[in-house]
C-alpha cells in the first residue's frame, strides 16, 4: 500500500525497523553488566523494545566471553557494540522486516543490517 506521498508499507516497516535498532544502541551502550546480570540486562533490553510499535519480536544476546574479556576488578564492564547480537522483527501492515546488530570483524564495527523482507 502506497500513501499519498508515495511511501509504501515496506519503506514505513524498513524506517521501524532502523529507529527500533538505533535507539536500542544508543540506548544500552555503556550500560553496567556482569556475567551475574548479563541474562537480566538481555532480557530488560528485549521487554523495552518490544513495548514499542510494530515490533513483533527481539532477541538480545550478550557475547559472554567478550564480557568476561572486558571485565574490570569488580568484574563487571560497560557493555559495548563488541558485545552485541540483536535481532528484531518489525510487522508493519503485510511487510515483515528482520534487522539486526552484530559486530563485524572485518569492519570493526557493530553493523545494523537487514536481514531479510517478506510479504505476508
């Protein structure tokens, strides 16, 4: 379905889906966690996004060993985009959009992606 400045269900489904990343991310980031909270904070992130329209699913994984890697004398860190591996599936009328957050090696860098549109 287009509306009258030409936008169409996908192009509204695939903006949802970049805002609901992009706000998690900046978000979280710096967020304190521990190897004792870590399954917590992954599930507070998934219940916060999952409050906001058209999201349909999250899934938060927290990297375990990067955080142990990281972890300060008090055995906690900041999380951080290394981190991070997060899936969220947006329906916006019959568009289905999965996005995510993963660090990629090669870049350096925690890269938000889409992973795939359907039309149901």
């Amino acid at each position: 379905m287009t509306d009258q400045d030409g936008i169409t269900s996908r192009d509204r489904a695939l903006f949802e889906a970049g805002i609901k990343l992009g706000a998690l991310y900046h978000q979280f980031m710096g967020t304190p966690v521990s190897m004792e909270t870590a399954s917590k904070l992954e599930a507070a992130i998934e219940k916060s996004v999952s409050l906001q329209p058209w999201v349909n699913h999250v899934k938060v994984r927290i990297d375990r060993e990067k955080l142990r890697a990281n972890a300060n004398q008090f055995k906690y860190c900041e999380l951080n985009g290394e981190m991070l591996d997060v899936m969220v599936v947006v329906t916006y009328e019959r568009v289905e959009v999965h996005a995510r957050i993963s660090y990629d090696e090669d870049m350096k860098y925690p890269l938000m992606r889409i992973e795939r549109i359907t039309t149901l």
